[in-house]
C-alpha cells in the first residue's frame, strides 16, 4: 500500500510534457514503426526490408547506389542491410555485365511472391488517418511537407535534393523507372526509421 502511495506521488510530481513538435513526430514515428513492424511480422520481414523490397517490386535489378539514394543511406551500410537480405533468401547481387563497378540487387522468387505487399503503405495509412477527412488528409501532408522544409532549411541542407521526400510525399519516380509511388513516412527527430528508417 505504501508502495502504491509512493509511486502515485512520482507520478503527481512529474512536470507535464511541454508543447514540442519533435516529441510529437517522434512518439508518431515510434508507435507508426511498431505498427508497421506487426503487421509484417508474419511475412517474415521488417520494415527496412519492405521500403527496400518496394523499390524492387516496381523496378528489379536496381543498383546499389539508387537503392541507397532511394532509402537515404550510404553505400556502406546499405550494403550490409542487403548482406542480411540476401541471407534471409530476398534478394541476390550481381555484377553488372556492361559495367564491372555496378552491383544491381535483384528480387528471388520468395520476394517476388511477397509483392502483394506493394501497397502495404495503404493499411498503415488508412489506420493512422482515421477519422480525417480527405480535406484533413491533404492539410496534414502539406503542413508536414512545410516542417521539413523548415528544417532542412534552418539546417542548411535546402540545397541537397531531397529524393526520399520528394517519392513519399509528391510521389516521385524510382531512379531508372518512369511509375510514381506514393507511400507513408515515419518521423523522427533525428532520422527516418524504418529498419532503420523507422522511415
């Protein structure tokens, strides 16, 4: 019972959170993650595996430096996210046969027979937005494209062409593809997760 008291009286003394944007995209981006992450659960996939499994469903054989362009992430660690990828039977790498420095990452036949989940982005979108109206909707995404230009803009990076944001909030086209794509973003205050790049 003294216990009980004792953690009741924490609690009571706990400062209220303050009014901070960060905290509210990044408790978004936690919970929109572990959503995402049970939902695919029983597909045998994570959520990086899927926004890297998406570029190839609609353009396989893409190279390693447009998928690391398309998920925002060096060469290098992405190299590792596909070594893991291709141990778990997604993917396989393969010399380019014009060009030896190229790598292009093709989809197995197991991948290939997840790409029923191309549109995976929709559930989760169709989840977080109820209750918004179409018109909620649209204000919503305009007003966090408006943060981050904000952001990037009082961080100095307005000049660096942003490709991620451009595909998952203006529906941009997949480096060497001409198909749009449309998806969901995660936030968060340091970096889009969804492995990762939780979004």
């Amino acid at each position: 019972m003294a216990q009980s008291c004792s953690l009741s009286a924490m609690t009571d003394n706990l400062p209220q959170y303050l009014p901070s944007l960060g905290r509210l995209l990044g408790f978004a981006a936690d919970n929109c993650s572990s959503l995402s992450q049970q939902k695919l659960e029983p597909y045998g996939i994570n959520l990086t595996h899927w926004v890297l499994l998406s570029a190839l469903w609609r353009n396989d054989g893409m190279t390693i430096g447009d998928l690391a362009g398309y998920y925002r992430s060096s060469s290098t660690v992405l190299t590792r996210t596909l070594g893991r990828m291709e141990e778990n039977g997604l993917i396989s790498r393969s010399i380019d046969s014009e060009d030896k420095r190229i790598v292009r990452v093709f989809l197995t036949t197991k991948a290939k027979e997840l790409s029923h989940l191309i549109n995976f982005y929709q559930d989760i979108n169709q989840i977080l937005l109820q209750g918004f109206s179409p018109g909620d909707q649209e204000t919503l995404f305009a007003l966090l494209e408006r943060v981050i230009i904000n952001a990037r803009h009082s961080s100095g990076q307005e000049s660096e062409k942003n490709e991620t944001f451009d595909m998952y909030f203006s529906g941009g086209a997949l480096p060497g593809s001409g198909e749009l794509v449309w998806c969901f973003r995660c936030f968060s205050p340091t970096r889009w997760r969804g492995a990762g790049w939780s979004y």
